[in-house]
C-alpha cells in the first residue's frame, strides 16, 4: 500500500488517498481508496485526489485496470468515481 496526504493550498492536511493490492482468483487488482475530514468534503478535494492517483497509477505502473469499491449509501464516493471516469 502506499498512502498520500491530501492538503489545502495553505498546507493543511485534510485527508488521504492511497492505492493497494489484491489478489484475487483471477489475479492482481490495483485498488484506491480516500478520506477526507468531514469539514471539508463536497469542495471537490476528493475528486482532484483521486483523478491523480489514476493518472500517477496509470503513469508510473505497469498496469491496464484500477478499481474502487463504495458502499451502496455512499454517494458522495459514488459521485467521486464518477466524475474520476470508473
């Protein structure tokens, strides 16, 4: 796993990205995941966060497929991964 800090222009630290792996039956898979501090979500951070993890992902690794999971009552994450292209 390898874990990003996500800051606000004036360096404050507001929550984290990371990406990992799972092996699954069928192989591999590269997974992300984010959290911000509840003050500061539906201010766009979490999508800036996680449309450079893919790029970061896509750019620097050897990989052709990411992943991400939400619960089901999560739309704010729901509408995150949307707007990132999952």
């Amino acid at each position: 796993m390898k874990l990003f800090i996500i800051e606000k222009k004036d360096g404050s630290k507001i929550g984290l990205t990371n990406h990992f792996y799972v092996l699954y039956p069928d192989g591999k898979k590269v997974l992300i995941g984010y959290a911000l501090v509840p003050s500061e979500r539906r201010k766009g951070y979490c999508t800036e966060a996680a449309k450079i993890m893919v790029d970061y992902l896509f750019l620097s690794k050897d990989i052709v497929r990411i992943q991400a999971e939400t619960d089901v009552r999560n739309i704010g994450s729901q509408k995150v991964l949307e707007k990132v292209g999952f």
